[in-house]
C-alpha cells in the first residue's frame, strides 16, 4: 500500500471497530465542524454532485440526495449498504484496499452496523451525503474525517457496545478479551494515533504530531498550490493530490503521485501502484512489479524470475498451490476449487468457515457473531 497521503515526501475486529484497524472499516466520527470540511473538500475534489459537496457538513443537500437514491432502497438496510459501499469506493481509490469486494463484506453486517441501539444515525442524513462519502478526499480518508451525517452515537466510555456507530467517542473495541466497550475518544492536544484514532468532533489525529489538531476549516487545495502538512495553519490537498516538495518547488505543493511505469524516486505511487527500485530506475507498478499492471482478472505472479501476469482461477477451477493459482476476487479456495465465498445463512465448515471476514460459521452456517457479554 502507498505511504500515507500525509507524508512529507523526502477495513479490525469483526464487529467491533477496534481503534488499531479503524481505518480499514467503513465507519468513522462524525461532527458538524469535520462534516462541513469533508463537504467542502469532496466537492472540490471532483463530486458528481456540487450541491453534496458543498452540504457534506450538514448531512448532504438535495442533490447529494437525489443522486444517491437512484436504485437505493430507502430502508435502515438498504441505505446502510449504500454507505459502505460509497466508504468502499474512497478507501480503495485512496489505497486502503486493493479489492473493493474486501472492504463491502461489512455489509454483511446492516443494518445494525449503522443503526443499532445509542446510534444517531438516520436514513434521510445518511443518503443526503453519499456523494461527499464517495468522492472523499485522500487525505480525508486517512485522517478519518466524515461528514456530520455519519455521526457519534450515544453510549458512554466504557459501556458494552458491538458497533463503533453506538459510542460516543465512534470507537467499540475489545478492552477485555472479546468483551467490546466504548473506547475513549481522546480531545484537543491529547495524544492519539494517526491513521486509527478518531478524535472528538472538529479535531482529527495530526500524523505529525500525534495530537488532535482542530479540523481545518479552509477548503482543500489544488495541483502546485501550497500545501502545510505539518504545522498550523494545517492545508490539506484535493483528491489523491500528495503534499510535498517538487522538482519546480522546494516548499511544499500539492502534485499527483507518479501513475504507471512512471519514475518513483521519493518511493511513493498513485495507489494502489507501489514503488520498485530506486532512482532512476524506479518505476511505479502493481504490488509483485508487472509492468505494465496486470488488467482485471489477473494477477501478477512472481516465481522467482521476471513478473508475469496470469489469470486468476475462476470458480469451479484449481487452487491452492503456485500452479494451480489464486482464486479471483469474491472467491475462496475449497477442497481444492474455487467458490464463492459464502455469506450470511450460508454453509460453512469448522470455526470460522469460508465466511467473510465479519462472519464466524456458527452450526454449519455463517453468522454474525454474538456479542460476548461484558462483566
């Protein structure tokens, strides 16, 4: 995965919502002062919808609305699948996810993993911002910033919860073997942690610092504007654009990362590319180096001599070893075969199956897991 998008240059527990893997589910804080920046920002970072963006702060305007209901059926469920999928869409543009398909298993999970008891949540502000979900910017992304519709719940530090959409502080975790409670969301210039620590509204969790720094409230920049990452004022970058120096700039900027086969020198891509060799010979390409990027439906395989892209195995097909190959996304390697990877009421085999991440085989069926009480 690429370097953070905070870098100067020189998605997690299954129900839970631990604060060590946050930042690879599709869930976050929430707060009218953060809402009203990822608003502004996803607009300008290239919205489908401008009135959304301009409204993130507010729990989205009415065209974030009407271009988000098409096909989304105005339910708990419906809408709470239409949320992790557009989170979804952000994390794997920005590199937090090479597949898509990993990230949207926690669907499995709606709609209680948006409205389950303490959660302010609601259907109308939840569908009102799909667009400012979608278009997010990177560095949004990571600093776990969402606009005010996906807002904090109402459960105190310490009581039991199965979702992070319940607490207060956004934040369920496993403090006491698999007993989950509401983790304390720590406050202005308390320390925290970047890229998992969600901290109070308005404040998010400075990598430079490791403090929670106020939510800055000027839009984001564009390409070759400056850009301050590491101190006050804080100014942030549109888009997947990178903050940092450039060969025309020796303060820092806002540039888009080096796609494929482009030169990597500063050892960061434009994800989900990495960086392989150095210097000149750099080159940005997928994660095992084929170049060009292996299309869809293959992947790059490296044995031992040059990189070469083969498909994956399809469902039905050989798996399990080198020769046999990996299966494709949405599959699982059984008894040897490919199949697709059963989901919530499905036959499973053993303690967690073939289940999604966020399911256990419960009785040769997949579940979701039952709250451990706490005691």
């Amino acid at each position: 995965m690429r370097a953070k998008a905070f870098a100067i240059v020189g998605f997690l527990s299954a129900v839970g919502c631990g604060s060590t893997t946050q930042n690879g589910s599709p869930t976050g804080a929430g707060g009218a002062a953060q809402g009203g920046v990822a608003g502004a920002q996803a607009g300008a970072a290239g919205s489908s919808s401008g009135t959304a963006g301009a409204s993130g702060g507010t729990g989205g305007g009415t065209g974030g609305s009407s271009a988000g209901a098409a096909g989304v059926p105005m339910t708990p469920d419906g809408v709470c699948r239409a949320v992790i999928e557009a989170q979804c869409e952000a994390k794997t543009r920005c590199g937090d996810y090479s597949d898509v398909t990993l990230c949207t298993q926690y669907a499995e999970l709606c709609p209680d993993y948006y409205f389950s008891e303490g959660s302010t949540r609601s259907v109308d502000a939840l569908m009102g911002c799909l667009d400012a979900l979608r278009n997010a910017s990177c560095w949004e992304v990571e600093a776990l910033i969402y606009p005010a519709c996906v807002s904090a719940g109402t459960l105190a530090d310490g009581a039991p919860c199965t979702y992070s959409s319940q607490c207060a502080s956004n934040s369920c975790t496993a403090a006491t073997g698999t007993c989950k409670t509401c983790e304390h969301a720590p406050g202005p210039n308390e320390a925290c942690t970047p890229y998992a620590s969600s901290c109070v509204p308005g404040y998010f969790c400075n990598p430079s610092t490791s403090m929670c720094t106020p939510v800055p409230t000027a839009p984001a920049v564009g390409e070759g504007q400056p850009c301050n990452m590491t101190s006050s004022p804080f100014v942030p970058c549109q888009g997947m654009l990178t903050c940092g120096p450039t060969p025309a700039s020796a303060t820092p900027v806002c540039y888009a990362l080096p796609g494929a086969g482009e030169a990597c020198p500063d050892g960061i891509c434009e994800p989900p590319l990495t960086c392989h060799g150095t210097g000149s010979s750099s080159y940005c390409s997928d994660f095992y180096g084929c170049m060009p990027p292996c299309a869809a439906g293959s992947r790059c395989l490296d044995s031992g001599g040059t990189p070469t892209c083969v498909p994956y195995a399809s469902e039905g097909e050989p798996c399990g070893d080198t020769s046999a190959g990996a299966c494709g996304p949405g599959l699982v390697c059984s008894s040897s075969q490919c199949w697709p990877r059963p989901g919530l009421g499905d036959p499973c085999v053993g303690t967690f199956g073939d289940c999604t991440q966020v399911l256990t085989c419960v009785s040769g069926e997949c579940a979701v897991p039952e709250p451990v009480p706490c005691p």
